[in-house]
C-alpha cells in the first residue's frame, strides 16, 4: 500500500468497500490508526473516515481476504536495479492473487512496466495456472499532491486482454466520475504511461541544457525561456531545475529498454536522462568554490528541500537529486557537514539520505556557510525568505538549483543561480 496503492484504495473507498493488502506491519498498523505513512494533502482524512466505517480494510494475509471479492488491483514498485527493472514484487504479487482469481476475477496492473509484462508476466502466468482471469493494464499518472483529485479528474486509460476484460474494468474506473479512454492492447496502455512520463523528461531536459548552455555563455536562461515563451503559443519551455523523482528518474529508462526490445535505439529518451543527471556534476564545481571561497566560520552545508519536488508539496524523496548532492558534495568537500532542511520530510529519511541534524532551520544556517536549494515549494521558500529577514547579515553563500528565492541585496551573503551564475 504504497503511494499508488493508498490513494486509490481511498479513493475508492468512499464508493465501496476496499481491502488493501500490506504485508508490512508497521506501515498496516499506521494506516488501521486512520493516517497514510506518506504525506498526500486529504488523504489522512479520507483514511480515517474509511477506516471508521468499515470501507476501507487493511490485512496483512491474503487468506484473511473473502471469495467474493473479484476485482484485484496490483499497484506494486517496479524499481529500477543496476539499470534492469526490477518486476520480483509483480511476480511476487501474482503468485499471491493467484489463489484468489476465478474466471469471474478482473484483474488490474496498475504498475509501470515495460512493454509486454502485462502479458508476459501476468495473464500467461495466470493461464499456466490453468486460472482464466479477465485482465487489464490501467497506468497510474496522477502527481503527487493532488492525487485525491485527480484520480477522479484525470482520464484513465484502459488496455485489456478482451472486450469483456476492457468493459469490466472501464465499470470498476466509472465509479470514480474520471472519463475513460480506452486503447486497443495491454501493450498499448504500457506504452502511454512510459510516453507520457519520458515526454515531460524530455521537456525538462531541454530546460535544463538552456540553462547549461546560458551559464557558461554569461546569459540568463530563466530570461531566455520567459522571452522564448512570452505571447508565444507554439513555445511553452518549464523552468529549469533538478528532475528526479520515483517515475520520471526510472520510466524514461523503460521506454528506452522496450524500444531496444525490438530494436529501436530511443537516443533522445536516453540523452535527455543524461542531461539530468549530468546537472549536479557539471554545478559541483561551482559549489565547491563557494564552500571554499569562505575559509573561516562555520563549516556546514545546508541542503534545503530533500523531498524530489517541491509544487505540488511531497514528502517523497524517492528519486530526489539531494541524495546525489549529499554524495557529490561529501566526497567533494568531506569535512563539511550537510546538514538539511526541509519542512515535510521526515528526519529518518534525511539521515538515510546522509546529512545530519534534526532539519532546524535557524540551527543548522548558523552553522553553516553555504545554501543549496533544491526545490521551490512554497512553504521552503517562504520559511528561507523569513530566516533571511531576520538574518540579513548571514555570512554566507547561496546556489538556488530553482531560481525561485527572491532576495533583497547583501553585503554579506551572494546568490548563484543555476542558468544564471551571479546574482548578487
């Protein structure tokens, strides 16, 4: 019951009765207190309402889970290891349902795959089980923050493995008042998830050699894409910055694989995952002169906003690019402490991440000499823009990934952005 398994249990709870399946205690047990172990704006009460009432039922057994039940949704990780994506957890998943599925059973893969895993390792599974399902593959594409939402706004895209298994499951989404969009294969639903997600990588990354591009030619790549985009309709370049995340750091990389399956060389998909991930090495530099420039004082290194994105708000930090900053910089300058801010993660996670301190804001900027901002949500920014009201004469350097704090002028502190070098 992760992310995608929670928010559209709860969802679907609010219409029906939903048992989820969590074979985690500890996460079971927080969920049956009426609050999600994740921070999704709604959610906590939606749970809590659900879980009172009878609507929503956690177990840890799939023996404790009633014959009746015919429509199975699995919203397992596939995560990527040492390049290959990882589907033990599908596997996993459709040994344990497969005790459960019956002829009269829909069942639902709502996980990102590559092309032909719907296939291949669920309904061929099934039927070498002498066990005739109908199944289909139902991609997840809402955003983190507004998941409640958008799980009953966003069009789901529905591929099945039959005309009964497409009209089965289109019914099980219609409760939900999102509209439907059918396609005409599983591998074909496969494919929009991986197209949707590489099609925003790919637009970021474009975004993001601008601003490389304008850093080292004395330019100003936020001013650049503004004017680009300004009474433009056929220009909508984003705002450069770190892009990571547990879909978009994985699904580019999918698609590159299906295509190489048969083979298709995706180069701009795999290009573009480079250029993300090529920022932090290609700013390290950077970084490292500002740390430097300031022999005296404090030796800290406060990173603020660890979670992967910052609009809409996440407590997420799967796929965050401040873990690769942690990393870069602790072998870059080894006898900094990194320490951390970031108003909705949890400390257990920071510590994992490896900085240190209890993510206090005040505390830990007083005993530092540099800034890095990692993401532009509002309550971070906010918070910084009132450390520095009170502190305006805070010794110190500032490198903002964002672009997006908003700084009277100082004598005492300097302001670096990426695609933009100096700004005060």
């Amino acid at each position: 019951m992760g992310f995608v398994g929670l928010t559209l249990a709860a969802k679907l709870s609010q219409y029906r009765q939903v048992i989820g399946l969590e074979v985690n205690p500890a996460v079971r047990k927080v969920i049956n207190e009426g609050r999600a172990h994740f921070f999704e704006p709604g959610l906590d009460d939606v749970i809590s309402k659900s879980i009172e009432s009878g609507m929503l039922v956690i177990t840890g057994s799939s023996k404790s889970i009633p014959s009746t039940v015919k429509d199975i949704v699995i919203t397992v990780g596939t995560p990527l290891k040492e390049g290959e994506i990882d589907l033990s957890f599908i596997d996993s998943a459709v040994e344990e349902v497969s005790q459960l599925v019956s002829d009269d059973s829909c069942v639902i893969l709502r996980s990102t795959v590559a092309l032909g895993v719907t296939r291949s390792r669920v309904l061929e599974v099934f039927e070498a089980k002498g066990k005739f399902p109908k199944v289909a593959m139902c991609p997840e594409r809402t955003v983190e923050g507004k998941a409640l939402v958008e799980l009953g706004a966003l069009p789901q895209v529905i591929g099945a493995s039959s005309q009964d298994a497409l009209e089965r499951a289109s019914g099980f989404f219609s409760i939900l008042g999102c509209p439907i969009q059918l396609v005409s294969s599983l591998e074909a639903a496969e494919s929009v998830k991986l197209i949707t997600n590489t099609f925003r990588d790919l637009t970021f990354a474009f975004a993001n050699e601008v601003a490389l591009f304008s850093q080292e030619s004395n330019l100003d790549a936020r001013e650049l894409i503004a004017a680009s985009n300004e009474g433009y309709p056929r220009s909508t370049i984003p705002k450069p910055g770190l892009t990571g995340g547990p879909c978009l750091e994985k699904d580019p990389w999918i698609f590159a694989s299906s295509g190489e399956m048969h083979g298709v060389d995706l180069a701009i998909t795999k290009a573009a995952r480079r250029t993300h991930e090529s920022v932090i090495p290609r700013t390290l530099r950077k970084l490292v002169d500002l740390y430097h420039s300031l022999p005296d004082g404090p030796n800290g290194v406060l990173v603020a906003g660890l979670a992967f994105k910052g609009r809409p708000a996440t407590n997420d930090v799967r796929g965050s690019l401040a873990k690769h900053l942690a990393e870069e910089l602790a072998m870059a300058v080894p006898e900094a402490n990194l320490f951390w801010f970031d108003p909705l993660v949890y400390e257990s996670d920071a510590i994992k991440m490896g900085f240190v301190g209890d993510g206090d804001l005040d505390e830990h900027m007083a005993k530092s000499k540099l800034l890095v901002i990692q993401h532009n949500s509002e309550e971070l920014l906010k918070s910084l823009q009132t450390f520095f009201q009170e502190n305006k004469d805070w010794p110190g350097h500032i490198f903002d990934y964002t672009g997006e704090l908003e700084l009277e002028p100082s004598d005492t502190h300097s302001i670096y952005r990426l695609g933009m070098g100096l700004v005060t």
